[in-house]
C-alpha cells in the first residue's frame, strides 16, 4: 500500500528529476567552468594530505599508523561539511531566479546542491578507496563494516543540511553571519580528530567527541574503513541526534526567516 | 464544467519595512541594542480578498506606484503575506522582462530548469525543446550562456519558456513589449490562439486595448487597495479618469 503510494508519487512528481537536474548542473558549474576541471576535486584533498602528512608525521612524529588514509578519510568528510556549510551561506541569493519568479520549495535548492556536494565526496571516496587498497602498505583491505559508511554519510548530509538552513537564513538579516563562521568552523577544525591521534584527543578533550558533532562522524568513519570494527553506536546516536536537532530547527528558520528572503536579499 | 478556484486570497495585505540602513550585521545590531535604526513602514497592499477562478483572464490595472506588483508577488506565492492567507492551486510563474533564469547557465540549461520547476518532466521538456528554440529564434545559441544575450534574446527566450512550457497560474506583467514587432505578432498570435484557453492568466498592463481585449474581469488598483474588481468596462473608465 504505502509502496504503492510513494510510486505513484515518483511517477506524477518531477521533483525527484529536479533534484538530480539541479545537482548535475550545480555540480557541472563548480567543476568544469575552470581548466583543470574535475581534476581539482581530486588534487585539492591529496594537496591537504601532503601538508598535513608533512606538518604532523614528518615535523611532530606522531606515529600515527597508516596516517596518509587515516587524514584521507577525514578530510574529504571535513570538505563535505564546509563546502555544504560555509559554501552555501548565500545560496539564498545565488540561487535567487530559482525562486523569484515562481512558488518552488526552497528546500530542493538545499537538497539538490547538497547533493551536488555528495557527487564531489563520491569522487573523493573512491580515490580513497583505491588508495587504501592499493597503495597503503599498513592498510586492512575491504570488509564488512565498510557498509556502515552509508549511515555515517547520511548523518553528515542531514547535519549539513541543518546547519546550512540556519546559516543562509541568518544571513538574510544578517549579512556577517558569515566571517562568524568561518571563525567557529576554523575552532571546530582545529577541535575535530582530522589529524590528531585519536588517543591524544580522547585524553586532552575528554568527552568532546561527544560534544562536536564532526568528531564523532570522523572517529566512526575510521573504525569501519580502516579498522574493520563497527561504529560506536553510543557516539553515532548522539551525532544523529545532533543531526536531527539541527535539521528541525533548520526548518524553523526557513519557514520564518527564509520566506522573506524574496523581498530582503 | 464545474469551475475552480486558481487562487483564493483572505484578507491579504502587505507592508515593507525600509530602515534607513541598509546593512543588516550582528555588530550593527549588537551596538544598537538600545538605539534602533529609524524605520519607515510602506504600507504596499492594504487588507484585500479576492479569489480567482480557474481559466479566467484577469486584468490589472492602475497607476503606478498603486501596488500591482506586490499584489502580483503575494499572489504568486513569492512575497509571504503579513495577514490573512492564500491558497494557490498549482506551480505560478511570474513573467516579466529578466524572467528567472540564471545568467551563469546556457539556454539549454535554463530551458531544462525553466521547465522543471514549471512542473514538467524531463522527457516531456526533451519533446519541447526545439519548439522552444525556434520560437525564440536563438537557435545558433543555444550552448551559449544566457549572459552573452542581448536582453531582446533573452526576453525572447523567457517568453517562449513560458509559452510552451507555462505554469498552471501565470503572472504576466506587460509582457506584449517583448521582442520587435515580428515576434510580438508571433507572440500576440500564440497568446491568443493556445494559451489563454486553459491557463490562469493575470495580465499586469498599461495597455488598455490588451486588458479590455483578453479579460473579462478587472481590478483597478489605487493606493495598495483594490478599488474596483469586476467588470473590465467598469475596471477602465475608472482607470482613465483616475489619470485625468
């Protein structure tokens, strides 16, 4: 019954068309407007790993084992959450002949450039997959519990979904909402397990991966890619709490605030 | 045939609030906590109900400055209403000059989005697309993005999107100075001939051969208010002598 129902619904409804045509082209525009094209997606997360692979193993030995992948699977999670954060701040006014003109929901512009983002991870994913399988001498091979990706991945596309509608519809009345985030987005960078040990952090931070929302997302990533365990389900249910959490009230602020958006921006 | 409603609209009105600022930060509002920036409230659309049914033609007159355009844009779903509701049945373009296309993609790009968030599928865009581009007679240009256009193009485009593709309500605000005089025939032909049989129109002009041709309902409009709504005779003798 209820199948039957959401069939009918994708067969009459366009807006699954719409969602996957807005993404393709938002994604075609970021990446093949410029020279090197879709290359940058790929060399700008392997430019991150050098630096940080330098910086951290070479200059303060930290003994990280396997630490090319273990930034690698970190930073192309972080990527996603800043470029579905701090790059969508103005979509509300980039995006604006999407609705001006016209009474489209504003949350497929959202979900359609998120989405374009998620195209972006699924390169940047593969390249990892293809590193730790092929070139990583300390690598563990492929198991089971990399399944539990898709559930971490989801976690972190409704958490930047969430903080997206806040930050875009703050930015409506307020415009420096966005030097605010780049400020906190560089602290919680700083605060996140992206190159740290993980014992290290764990010991000087006690109880932040519970407290930041990335850093569980991030720890959990590692275990099922690259440590053949599964997620810790305490951590993951407080980050889809998070998650949750941030969406609602994402959706708050964009039946309050992004409804002006046509008359203020 | 039983007629239904295109729009119902309760007790609508809409006022803008310009504060003599323009820049809207947190260290502007954070200093002038206790000192707030000096408003002026612009009463555009004072309490109006209307409702509209489906398939009608509808006229908009009045002078300028008397609200059209807002009334256009809290109809159409774009501008939030302050009091009261609206209800609209079905997707609503609203079409004048610079239509909502994004001047970043190519026509082709713009005529597939157009088009989907007109309502259309991809397939059933596919069947139009050529229609499309020779009703705009931009066929050489049809990878080109829509910023290299003249804004003749690109009114033209806009306007064969909205032809072919429309909306199930459409707002048209003078939209019969597109183009030269060969595609505004062309233009003027198609409108008469398919498009205003089935459609929901509002048509937003100065002209008042076009509204008295096409409509058989007015509103006259006079400061944010609706003066008159009804008979378009009526609708343009009250028109004419508020411009006396």
């Amino acid at each position: 019954m209820l199948l039957k129902i959401l069939n009918d619904w994708f067969k009459s409804s366009n807006k699954v068309e719409r969602l996957w045509l807005l993404a393709k082209i938002e994604f075609k525009l970021r990446y093949y407007e410029n020279k090197l094209g879709l290359l940058w997606a790929l060399i700008k997360p392997l430019m991150d790993i050098v630096i940080y692979y330098v910086v951290f193993q070479i200059i303060m030995q930290q003994n990280v084992p396997a630490f090319a992948s273990y930034l690698f699977i970190g930073l192309i999670l972080w990527n996603f959450f800043v470029e579905s954060t701090t790059g969508t701040i103005q979509i509300l006014n980039t995006k604006k002949y999407l609705y001006e003109y016209s009474n489209m929901n504003k949350m497929e512009i959202y979900v359609s450039t998120l989405l374009s983002n998620s195209i972006g991870f699924f390169f940047n994913f593969m390249m990892f997959l293809i590193f730790y399988n092929f070139f990583e001498k300390e690598s563990t091979g492929l198991s089971v519990q990399n399944f539990w990706i898709l559930a971490i991945f989801l976690n972190l596309f409704i958490l930047s979904l969430g903080m997206s509608l806040i930050l875009s519809t703050i930015y409506i009345i307020a415009k420096d909402i966005t030097q605010v985030w780049m400020v906190f987005i560089s602290f919680l960078f700083f605060l996140s397990p992206i190159f740290y040990k993980l014992s290290t952090f764990q010991q000087r931070l006690p109880h932040f991966d519970y407290g930041n929302p990335m850093a569980g997302i991030i720890i959990n990533a590692r275990s099922v890619m690259m440590e053949q365990m599964p997620p810790d389900f305490q951590l993951m249910g407080f980050d889809y709490a998070y998650a949750t959490i941030l969406l609602l009230l994402g959706i708050i602020f964009l039946n309050r605030l992004g409804s002006k958006a046509a008359e203020k921006l | 045939m039983k007629t239904e409603t295109a729009i119902i609209a309760k007790d609508i009105s809409k006022t803008f609030h310009i504060s003599e600022d323009s820049h809207n930060t947190v260290k502007h509002r954070l200093f002038n906590l206790f000192n707030p920036p000096k408003r002026k409230d612009i009463p555009a659309l004072k309490l109006t109900s209307l409702e509209i049914q489906r398939g009608e033609c509808i006229g908009l007159i009045g002078r300028n400055g008397c609200g059209k355009t807002t009334l256009t844009k809290v109809l159409a779903g774009v501008y939030p209403t302050d009091t009261g509701y609206i209800k609209i049945n079905g997707s609503t373009m609203l079409m004048n000059l610079g239509v909502g296309m994004s001047h970043e993609l190519t026509a082709r790009e713009n005529i597939y989005v157009s088009g989907s968030v007109l309502g259309l599928k991809i397939k059933e865009v596919d069947k139009l697309f050529d229609e499309i581009v020779e009703f705009a007679e931009i066929r050489n240009f049809v990878d080109t993005k829509v910023k290299f256009f003249s804004s003749g193009m690109m009114a033209r485009l806009a306007f064969s999107i909205a032809v072919k593709a429309g909306a199930d309500i459409m707002f048209l605000d003078e939209i019969f100075s597109v183009g030269d005089m060969k595609f505004r025939e062309k233009a003027v032909k198609i409108f008469e001939s398919s498009w205003i049989q089935g459609k929901t129109v509002i048509l937003v002009s100065h002209g008042m051969e076009v509204i008295k041709k096409y409509c058989n309902r007015s509103a006259f409009m006079k400061n944010g208010e609706i003066d008159f709504f009804g008979d378009t005779e009526k609708a343009i003798e009250l028109y004419t002598a508020d411009n006396q």
